[in-house]
C-alpha cells in the first residue's frame, strides 16, 4: 500500500460512479480506458499504481450498461446535480495488472466480466483504433469514513487522471472489499477468459 508523506498531490483516476459501486460490490475488478479527449499525451497513460477513485457522471448513462446494472446507473444520479460543488471520495485502488487489448475477439471474452453492453464496450475498443484498450484489473478499498472534497474546475471534462489534495487523504484507513482469496479467484477469471 502507497502511503504519501509529501504535500504533493494524490492521483485519481476518474469513473464512473455506477463502475466504482460495481467495484465496490465486486461485480467486476476491470475498468477499460483508451483516454480522454483532453489527455495531456492524447492517449491514456497509468500514471501510477495505486488512486483513489474520483466519481464522476459525465457520460454515464443506463443504456451503455447492461439491464441488470441500469438500476445501479439511476441510483448512482439520485440526488446529483451538475451545480454540485461537493464530492465524496470514498475509495482507493491499486493495479493488479494492465492488460492492453487490441481485437474484438479479445474484448468479446471479457463480456461476462464488466458491466458495460457489447456496443459501448466496442466502441471503447474501436476509438483511436491504432492505440489498444487498456484492461485495468483494480484490487479496490473502501475508505472508513469518506472524505468531502470541493469539486474543482481543473477536476472537470474529458481526462483520465486528476490529483487531489494529500493534507486530505494521507493515511485514510481503509479495507479491501474483496478478499485476498475472492481477488485472485476474480483474476484468474479474467486471465482464464482471455485464454
């Protein structure tokens, strides 16, 4: 576990927030990313091996999820308003693995294994299509208490990563939603469909 000892800011990478409550939950350990349009490389780049997760509700919609996830998208929006000024930080991750993936075959056995329906998760795969699709396999935390931080405007639009203030977050307690045995069975199971 990285523990920051400096006053520099943390990194976040931004998610969905119906992703990272399926996270939460374990009904996944994988994110996919090509990157942001505003992206300073223009193309995603890990930036580091553990975050937080900063939810976010931009581009989120029920239809680019499967039926038994809508709900969790509708849930998720309950009470947000694009005037909020607060946000809740809530959990932390580390990356397990970074599976770079470049056919539709490939994308095509992860399909029981994400959230996301088989045209959005395509058209992630098919955008800047010289560049693969990252595969992030998360092993997820979630903080005891949250902590509220003010949302500001250099945490906003198209980018995957943003960093957020270290007097606020260093040394949070936190606890792994899954357990050693549950993670490692999840990742063999993505390893085992890519097979």
């Amino acid at each position: 576990m990285t523990i920051h000892n400096d006053s520099r800011p943390i990194p976040a990478l931004k998610e969905w927030v119906a992703a990272v409550e399926a996270l939460r939950l374990g009904r996944q350990i994988l994110i996919m990313r090509k990157g942001g349009i505003r992206e300073e490389t223009k193309d995603f780049e890990v930036e580091s091996d553990s975050f937080y997760l900063y939810p976010t509700y931009e581009h989120q919609r029920k239809e680019l999820v499967k039926p038994e996830f809508a709900q969790q998208v509708e849930a998720s929006v309950a009470g947000w308003s694009p005037g909020t000024t607060e946000t809740e930080i809530r959990r932390y991750a580390e990356l397990a693995e970074d599976i770079l993936l470049s056919s539709q075959e490939e994308l095509d056995k992860l399909r029981e294994l994400h959230m996301w329906t088989d045209h959005f998760a395509e058209e992630r795969l098919k955008w800047k299509k010289t560049k693969p699709l990252h595969i992030m396999l998360l092993r997820v935390y979630e903080l005891e208490r949250p902590v509220i931080l003010p949302i500001e405007p250099e945490y906003n639009g198209c980018k995957s990563w943003i960093g957020l203030p270290s007097d606020k977050l260093n040394k949070r307690p936190r606890r792994p939603v899954l357990t050693d045995e549950q993670f490692e069975a999840a990742v063999s199971k993505v390893k085992a469909a890519l097979m």
